[in-house]
C-alpha cells in the first residue's frame, strides 16, 4: 500500500502525551469487564448494537469520505465561510514557494539528464500539499517528510544553495555527501533527514500529533485501484481509531485550513490526526523511471490544467488583483537565474574528503569499517583516474 507519511508535525510534550495514553488504557480495561447483556453487547473494546438480520456488509454500501476543498478550478472560493483570510502578502509568498521548486526541479532534472548529478526527484503536481501544510504549522513543529516534500524546507527558509549542495553531495552539503540527492535534513529548520526506506515514517508517527498521507495516484508504476479495495487511505483512519479528513491536495487553502484544524485539534486534545491530501504525480516517479510505459500521456495532460495547484493559486491571485502576467513573467525568470546561478556556484565545490563517510556514527570506529576504510583507499590508489584529484580541506576532519 502506497501509505506516505508525509508531514508529521510532532509533539512537544511528550511525557504528558505517554502519562495520558496509559491512563487511557487502564480506565477503558477496567469498563471492559462488564458482560454482554440482552441490551448491549459489551464485548471488549467494542461499542456496537446487535441486529437479529444476516446482512453480508458491501463494502461500497457506506459510500466514501468526501474530499473537502476551497477553491474551485476558476480559483474561486467556493463557500465563503471557509476563506482562511491570508493577506496578500502571504499567499504571494507561497506562490513565490511553490513556484521557485518548480523551477528548481526543471533545472535539476535536467542536470540529472546531463549526469552531472547522479539522481533526482520532481513534485510536479503537488507543489500545494508540502507548502500548504508548512505554511499552516509552526516553523518549530518538527517534521519527519517523506523524499517528495522538498516544499516544506524550502518555506522554512532552506536555500537554493543548500539543497543544491547536497544534490551535488559537496563540501557544503550538511549530510557530508554520504546521501543520495534529495535526501535533506535540517537541524535549524526542524527537519529530519529524509529517509529513503519507506514507512520508517510510521513508528516515529505513532508519538507525532499529525500525520499526513500524499495520495497521488501511484507507488511508481502501481496505480491506485490496484493498491486498495477500500476507500483510499483516508478509511483507515477511523479503523484504526484515529480522528481524520481527506482533502483535495491541490487546492493550496484546503490543504492549509485542514492541516491547520488538524494542529488545533491533536495539540487540544493530545490525539493524532490522519489528512489524506489527493492529489497527482505528474512528473516520472524519479529520475530512474519513466512513467510513459505504464500510463497515458492523456491521463496526465489532465492534471497540467485548471487543476493543478499552481494554475489555481495564480487564478485567485489573478481574481483578487494581486498578480499579473507581467509579474509572472518577471518572477519566473527570476527563479530560473536564480537556480541557475546557484548551480554554477554549487556544481564547483570540491567533494568532501571520501574518508567522512566512515566517521560520525560510532564514538570508536569498530574493526569492520576499519577494514573497509583501508579497502576503499586501496581502491583509491588503484583507480585514482575515476575519482576527483583534490578533495575538500576546508571543512575536513581529516586536514
Ligand atoms: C522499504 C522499501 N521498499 C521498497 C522501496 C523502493 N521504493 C522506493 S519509492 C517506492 C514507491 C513509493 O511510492 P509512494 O509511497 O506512493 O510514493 P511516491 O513516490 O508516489 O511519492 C518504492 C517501492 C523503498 N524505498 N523502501
């Protein structure tokens, strides 16, 4: 199942939360021991009705969650009462968000396509989910983001330059070079270092107040009708107990008031809460893939319209008087010199010394990485032709 676990904005107090659990649990063991009566069945941890009819349960006889929006595809709000009434500068701020990381990964795919890094991964079509949901929780709120959630680093201040860096695993690069490109982490932002095995996201959830899930319609070549039966992922929130909505991740204002009603309420009531954004992966599902074998460039020429979540924020935009074509031309070129620019400074930092990748995990480094360092320099001396002549001093343990 494709579950993402996307932002996970965690809590702060985490003792009271744990103290609140167990007494949760002990109060609810002992109502339990009451036996079933002729009134009510009291089977332990249940709180249904008996029915004296057989009736087999179709699965789609409870109809679905519905997916809450804001914004129609005209970029209009649809029911007042739900304008979340950010002003012009804020939302000029997310568009500047959501636009410069679309230019950031045109240029860095391509760069990917000209081998001068080794891998990349785009968020075409899902600029909103990580931006919305960043913008709407504090800057302090810890996140643990899934590899397609650049979006969030980036509205917390992450630079160009820092997220080029590390794609080019360069001196400059926090994580040392020692991960694969879009693997970032920020201690200053409140961002914990992406993991690329999947669900690792799950038990660090299960402390965090919020979690949400990007649903956006594939797990690379796996369409969604053939990951569940159900009703998506958003159904299993009320399985497992949890307090849940399912919203249209495109819709840049429906993403932030859920995520913001979401905060509110697990910070409230010391419970988490599943958001379910919906949503589409335009793009390949990274730079080793390519998504035109298993679907139809009709089925994604779909998404690059009215829908998508750039277009609807511009329309509002466009429909309040605060963006004009003018602008838009001037701030994309903007972003791309920008992204430019830093790439030609990136691209030439020296890498950092190759022995760093040995050091940093454990306090005395046990034989059997001893025993690989020695191979590697072996290695080195032998085919010092493909690796680079100098390597970073600098900022080197190693000098
Ligand atoms: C535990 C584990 N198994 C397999 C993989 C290989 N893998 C990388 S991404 C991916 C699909 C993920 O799809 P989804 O969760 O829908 O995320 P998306 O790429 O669509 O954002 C798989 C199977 C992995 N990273 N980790």
């Amino acid at each position: 199942m494709a579950l993402k676990n996307t932002s996970l904005h965690f809590i702060k107090n985490l003792s009271r939360f744990g103290q609140s659990l167990c007494a949760k649990h002990l109060s609810s063991a002992r109502t339990n021991i009451t036996l079933a009566t002729d009134d009510k069945p009291m089977f332990p941890g249940f709180s249904a009705q008996w029915t004296d009819k057989l009736h087999l349960i179709d699965p789609t006889s409870h109809g679905t969650i519905p997916v809450y929006r804001v914004l129609d595809y005209g970029g209009n709000i649809i029911n007042s009462s739900e304008d979340p009434k950010l002003d012009q500068s804020k939302v000029v701020e997310i568009y500047h968000c959501m636009t410069l990381l679309n230019s950031m990964d045109r240029i860095l795919y391509e760069c990917q396509r000209q081998g001068r890094i080794s891998f990349y991964m785009t968020h075409y079509g899902e600029e909103a989910t990580a931006v919305g949901s960043a913008a709407a929780v504090n800057p302090d709120d810890l996140v643990f983001a899934q590899y397609r959630e650049t979006g969030v680093l980036m509205w917390r201040g992450y630079t160009l330059d820092q997220f080029i860096n590390q794609c080019f695993g360069n001196c400059e690069d926090e994580g040392k070079g020692r991960m694969m490109p879009i693997h970032y982490g920020s201690k200053a932002n409140n961002f914990v270092t992406i993991s690329s095995p999947l669900t690792v996201q799950l038990p660090q959830g299960k402390v965090s107040r919020e979690m949400g899930t990007r649903n956006n319609g594939y797990a690379i070549s796996t369409p969604s009708h053939e990951q569940y039966r159900g009703d998506g992922i958003a159904a299993h929130g009320p399985a497992y107990g949890m307090t849940t909505i399912r919203v249209d991740g495109n819709d840049i204002f429906a993403v932030y008031n859920a995520t913001k009603a979401a905060r509110e309420f697990a910070v409230k009531e010391n419970r988490p809460v599943l958001i379910e954004a919906l949503t589409y992966r335009i793009g390949h599902h990274s730079t080793s893939d390519d998504s035109s074998t298993y679907r139809q460039d009709s089925e994604v020429n779909q998404w690059t319209g009215a829908s998508h979540p750039i277009a609807r924020l511009k329309q509002y935009m466009e429909n309040q008087g605060w963006w004009t074509e003018a602008q838009e031309k001037e701030w994309k070129q903007d972003t791309v010199n920008r992204v430019r620019k830093s790439l030609e400074l990136c691209e030439k930092r020296l890498k950092p010394d190759w022995r760093e990748m040995f050091y940093d995990v454990y306090e005395k480094m046990p034989d059997h990485l001893m025993n690989q360092m020695k191979m590697m320099e072996e290695h080195l001396d032998k085919y010092a032709e493909h690796y680079p002549k100098n390597y970073d001093k600098k900022n080197s343990s190693f000098v």
